[in-house]
C-alpha cells in the first residue's frame, strides 16, 4: 500500500513540475541569458537525438574549442549530462565544421555549398542534413568565429525550443561596446557597479569574469569593446596601460572580440614628447605612427581608435584651426598600415552659445561639408539623436545627410536619461524607432538602417565594408552585470540589433526572456507584454510629447525643468522646454531655428505643420500655445497633463504585471525586480508632480477637472538634492 502511495505522489509531483516552470530558489542574474537550465522532459527527449556525440572536424583553435565548451556546458545544463566528443561522424552527432575541415562541404555537388558561401567570413548555418550516410545536426561555417556564433545560435534555439534549421550572417561589419570606464574603475554614466577591467591587477592578474563577458558578447555576435571612456585620459597609451590592454585582448580574442581603445587627441603634447597636437605637424604624425606600431606589437589584431575631440571641453584639430577630417585622418594614417580603423565621434559642440544657436544643428554644420573627406578607414560615430540620448529623439539628420561617408551608429545601452538601473526601460523598442525610420533620402526611400548599412554609400566606401553599430556598454561589477535584471535585455537587443539593424524589437524580447527566465508562454508573454510598455511608459512620465533635456544637473537623476543658471546655455532645461506664458516648445521650423532643413524635404514638410507632425515629436520642432488644439480633442495643456498621468498609471501597472508574475520566477529576482519597480512608481509622481507645479507656474493655468494637483508645493521639489548620484564618473 505505501508503494503504491509513493508512486501516486511521484506522478503527481513530476506533473506539477512538467505544468510550472522551474523557479530556482536563487538566481543572482550572473549567468545572463546563458543559464541552461534543466529541460523538461519532453524537451530533452526532443534535443537529445540532436547530440549523441559531437564532432568538431578539423584541427581545433582557441575559438572552436571555445565552441565545443560552451555546448558542453549548454548540454550539461539543459540535459544533465555531456555527450562524448568523438572524432568519428555517426548518426545523431551534432558536427561543427567549415570546408576547410569538412571537404564534403566545399565540393560541388554539396547542396550546402552556395548558402556557405553567401553567408561570408561570419555567417553560419544550422542545418539537419545527411553526413558521410548518417543523419547529423551540422553547425557549419567559413571560420572559426562563425562555428562558435553558430554554437551560440543552436543553443539559443534549443533553450527557447525552435527548430535548428537558420543560415544567418550580420548585415554590419563592426558591433561593438563602447566602455565609458575609467581607469580608476569609476564609470561615467554607469549605473552597475565599479568598472568591470581592473587596471590596478591588469596585466598580470586577469578576472574570470572577462571570459563571461566573451561569452556573452559571442552569444551575440559582438566582436568588438572599447576599453575606456570616450572622455579618455593620455596614461591609456603608454606602456603601461598597453601591457593592460593585451592582456584583455588575449582573453577576448578566442571569442572573436578586438580590443580598440579611446584615444585623447592631446595625448603626445600632454606626455611632454611633442610641443604641439597640430594634425599636420610632421612630428605630432611620426609620434601617432610610432605609437600605432607600438601597440600592434602587443595586441597585433588591435582594432583602432575612437575620439571625441572638439566636444564639451576635449581638445581636438579646431584648436589649431583644422578640421575634424584632418585629425581622423593623421590617426588613420597612423593605423591604416595595420589594417586599424579611427571612429570618429560627430557629438561636438565645443563652442560657445551665448546667442542662443540651436544645438540640435551643430553636428550635421560642422560635418557635411566633410562628406567624402575622410580617409578610407574612418567612419563617423553619430548618437541616434541630434542632442544627447534622450528619451526620445528623432533620428540624427546625419543619417542620409553624408551619403559618401560610413557612419557608425552609437545608442546608448546605459541609461543615463531613462532612469539609471532604477526604472524599468527596455530600449529595444527605442533602437528599433531609430533604425526603421525612413530618412526619406532616397526615391525609394531610405531607413536608418540602411544608411548604416552602407546601402547609399559610393561602390568604393562599399566594397571596404566600414559599416557598424556602437553601444555605450551599461556593465558593471555588480553581480548581475546590469544593475537591474531587465537591463540585461538591453545589452541583448543592442547586440541582436547589431547583427540585424532590421530585426524586431518584440521578437528579440522574446528571446531574451525565454532564456532569462523560462521559455514557458505562461512567463514569457507577460515578461514580453511588460518590456514592450515599459520605455513609452518612461517618455510619458519624463519627457512627453517631445520635451527633452529637463533632467537634473550633472547627475541627470530627477526632474529639474526650472534650471536656468548654468554655464552654458544649452546645458539648461529652459532652453529645451522654452515654457513661457505664451506656451511651450522649442521651435526648429523656417520660424525658428531651422534645424528642419538639415532633413530630407519631405520629412521638414510635414514636421513644418504641427498637424502633421506625430504628437510624440511635437514640442521638439514647435513652439506651441498652452491651449492649442490636440488631435485627442484636448488642448495642449490638457494633453500634456493626460501623458503625466498616463505615464504614472503605467509605471503601476509595470509593478502589477510584475507582481502577478510571483509564483513564476524565482524569489530573489522577482524580489529585486519588485524593489525597483516600487521605487519607480514613486520617480514617475515625481516627475509628474515636480513638472505639472512648474509648467502651471509658468502659464497660471488651471488643472482640467480630475487632474489631481501636485502633493506639494513647487519650491518642494526644487529644494530635493540628489548628492553623490552613481555615474558621475
């Protein structure tokens, strides 16, 4: 009798666990997206004929050997036990080969050959096939690095549970991070902890998180990272700090990962060894070409420089009266010979505002009249927007505007204006407005996307193959990288992206949360449903309907639109916002500033008229009356007050969503996710309430009816001080 209880309850205890996802009793988002955790039993019964044995044809390199780990360690995790490593190809092997190790591959009768070879030096493809008369599962491709972004590629569908059969190659050449890291470990802008490379240990003591942080990138595709802030400082490129750089480049480069380095345009004068940083100085270009080969010598796939020069104080060519593509250019002369790269960053605006110029305009001014000046080996770095990473932004009018010059996209990952590692903000669907914009800069029309893509450049700057994306990275020391977990889907879309400019927002979501915390649908809807609110969510209780830059000073943590005292006039919210009795917008159409004319003629018609205008842009490109008349039916006013409080009745019901997600995830995440996302509903009041009291003193306004009034006065939330706000850097 007691046997046959034992078994019922057995029964009963594997159904219960076959119907509820597995939720661990703690996971500290170390592994990322790369937990391979334990199937269910069906699953497993459906993967495990896949890997009877793996295979990997050839002679095995550092980055194959890399390959074959990372699916041991998958399978280990996801089946509970590792298939043998065999030499020998059999039915049921799961085989990585390219047709350099597999001739079969290469020769002409082989079906797989053409789709080999379009796939190009990093594409791969998974494919169920017959080998040498057995049925295999084959990882194939040209190169090494593409057998392990294929290794990545098959476990990812086995996690998720989609058939292996894809052929996928990436669209941009360089995806990279971009650290803005310090070398005393702080982080500008970085909102997860001290800096992940500690320079004070390097060269000689290497942390194993660098090789989890491979991982993670080659899961993705991304094959490059920027060690150190774009704010760089000279000690980076002495001897010292090269030894440093190496020996990151040695952990990385398995994975298919360059080292590049941010480089101080001012760095041979500030290290005393020339009197000048004049680009066309023969000395100040024989000391950049001596350096160049210095640093080849110790990371001999060294990927090249990234500069911000002329910008918020930096120094740059413009001190001596040269052009930005006279300085990207002497340092590309500098690595060209190494087959090295200058990204050269188009954020300037290095002088001053006093009369009131718009600064949206300054980049797209100072760099057309370069396009085609640069030298082969450069590419210009251009933020999404023409301001600073706001919430929203349109697109850079750069993008279609320099139609004979690659540009690299830079988005920031790091949410320096979205609420830090506090608020909730999946910025996939941000990168995803970007990038599917169309510049209208083609008969046929032309997005983002394929303006990064190299699809408008001349068949020279084509066949060299610069296209890119950048990501200004949000990792950290803190145990889960990210600070918060769901910022882990934000340096996952970025990298998704990077290889697809044109993939979907939604569908690499759901990606992400399949494998972060389980592929159930029961988890992953909801997950996707809350990631997919979130960021519009942050627009409306921050910056509505166009507003931007009303951020608190330096720290840029808080609502501050009253700010009207610094320095610059453009480091003030008042010159975003422009709120005055007679209404509120910033006007950058014929009547204003113009910065309309910087886009393609059909975009400036239809952004001339507020009525064409999409709401979410109105008060960027117009200066608009307090009671002009909304397509809602609302006037302005009311309008803006109706975001605030939707955005509000968002960020609740993100907390909602969450919370109904208890049962599903496992304790410690949930309850850290839950933490925020309580702190976040109280930052949405805050910015609702510290900008309706402003904005209502501003134009004496009454509050439409069932508009509640802000809880406290205004000098309240002026007086709020935010002292040794994380970031800084």
């Amino acid at each position: 009798m007691l046997n046959i209880f034992t078994r019922l309850l057995a029964t009963v205890l594997l159904s219960l666990a076959a119907a509820t996802p597995a939720c661990a009793v703690d996971e500290d988002g170390y592994d990322l997206w790369l937990r391979y955790r334990p199937l269910e039993r069906a699953a497993q019964a459906r993967l495990q004929p896949q890997a009877r044995t793996l295979v990997l044809a050839g002679k095995p390199s550092p980055t194959t050997q890399a390959a074959l780990k990372e699916l041991q360690r998958g399978l280990q995790g996801m089946l509970g036990s590792v298939p043998p490593v065999s030499t020998t190809i059999q039915d049921g092997s799961l085989v990585l080969a390219t047709p350099a190790t597999l001739p079969e591959l290469a020769t002409a009768s082989s079906p797989l050959r053409a789709e080999l070879t379009a796939l190009g030096p990093e594409g791969y493809l998974l494919r169920k096939t017959r080998l040498q008369g057995d049925n295999v599962t084959l990882i194939a491709a040209n190169s090494d690095i593409g057998l392990l972004y294929g290794a990545f590629a098959w476990l990812r569908a086995a996690v998720i549970g989609t058939q292996p059969e894809a052929a996928s190659a990436p669209k941009l050449q360089l995806r990279l991070l971009n650290h803005w890291d310090n070398l005393d470990r702080t982080v500008e802008r970085g909102y997860a902890g001290a800096s992940i490379w500690d320079w004070w240990a390097l060269p000689d003591i290497t942390d194993r998180r660098y090789v989890d942080y491979a991982r993670a990138n080659a899961s993705l595709g991304i094959n490059g990272t920027v060690l150190n802030n774009v704010n760089s400082k000279p000690e980076v490129l002495t001897a010292a700090f090269i030894a440093k750089a190496a020996a990151v480049a040695d952990v990385l480069r398995p994975y298919g990962i360059k080292v590049y380095l941010s480089a101080r345009f001012s760095t041979p004068l500030e290290l005393k060894e020339t009197d000048t940083a004049d680009p066309l100085s023969p000395a100040v270009q024989a000391w950049w070409r001596k350096k160049a080969d210095e640093i080849y010598r110790a990371i001999p796939d060294f990927g090249g420089f990234l500069v911000k020069a002329n910008s918020e104080g930096q120094p740059g060519p413009q001190d001596y009266h040269r052009t930005h593509a006279d300085g990207a250019n002497m340092l590309a002369a500098a690595v060209a010979p190494h087959k090295g790269i200058v990204m050269w960053r188009a954020f300037v605006y290095a002088h001053g505002d006093d009369k009131g110029t718009d600064r949206a305009k300054q980049a797209y001014d100072e760099f057309t009249p370069l396009d085609g000046k640069f030298a082969a080996n450069v590419m210009v770095q251009v933020k999404n927007g023409a301001i600073d990473f706001q919430p929203r932004e349109p697109f850079h009018p750069l993008f279609g505007g320099m139609p004979k010059t690659p540009l690299l996209m830079e988005f920031q990952i790091t949410k320096e204006y979205l609420g830090f590692s506090t608020d909730l903000a999946y910025l996939g669907t941000m990168f995803e407005e970007t990038l599917h914009t169309d510049t209208k800069r083609a008969p046929q029309g032309l997005t983002v996307a394929q303006v990064i893509e190299g699809k408008a450049l001349p068949e020279p700057a084509r066949k060299a193959g610069l296209t890119g994306m950048a990501g200004v990275a949000n990792i950290g020391s803190d145990r889960n990288w990210t600070g918060h977990h769901f910022d882990q889907a934000n340096w996952y879309a970025f990298g998704r992206l990077a290889w697809d400019p044109q993939a979907s927002a939604r569908a690499i979501a759901v990606e992400w949360a399949a494998q972060t915390f389980s592929a159930d649908a029961r988890v992953t809807a909801p997950v996707v449903d809350i990631m997919m609110m979130s960021r519009e969510t942050v627009v409306d209780y921050m910056t509505p309907l166009g507003l931007h830059h009303m951020m608190g000073t330096g720290h840029h943590h808080g609502p501050a639109p009253w700010v009207d005292n610094l320095e610059r006039p453009d480091w003030n919210p008042v010159y975003y916002h422009r709120a005055a009795r007679d209404g509120i917008g910033f006007d950058r159409t014929a009547s204003g500033t113009n910065a309309l004319a910087q886009y393609a003629p059909e975009i400036a018609r239809q952004y001339a008229d507020p009525r064409t205008t999409p709401a979410q842009l109105l008060l960027w490109f117009h200066h608009l009356p307090w009671d002009y008349a909304m397509p809602s039916g609302r006037t302005l006013w009311a309008e803006l007050l109706h975001r605030y409080d939707t955005g509000v009745r968002g960020a609740r019901e993100l907390q909602s969503r969450w919370m109904a997600l208890r049962p599903m995830i496992d304790e410690r995440r949930h309850d850290e996710v839950a933490q925020r996302l309580r702190r976040q509903v109280a930052n949405a009041e805050l910015w609702r309430n510290a900008c309706i009291a402003y904005f209502q003193s501003i134009n004496g306004l009454p509050l439409p009816p069932g508009v509640a009034p802000p809880p406290e006065p205004l000098e309240y939330y002026k007086a709020i001080q935010v002292p040794y706000a994380p970031g800084r850097g």
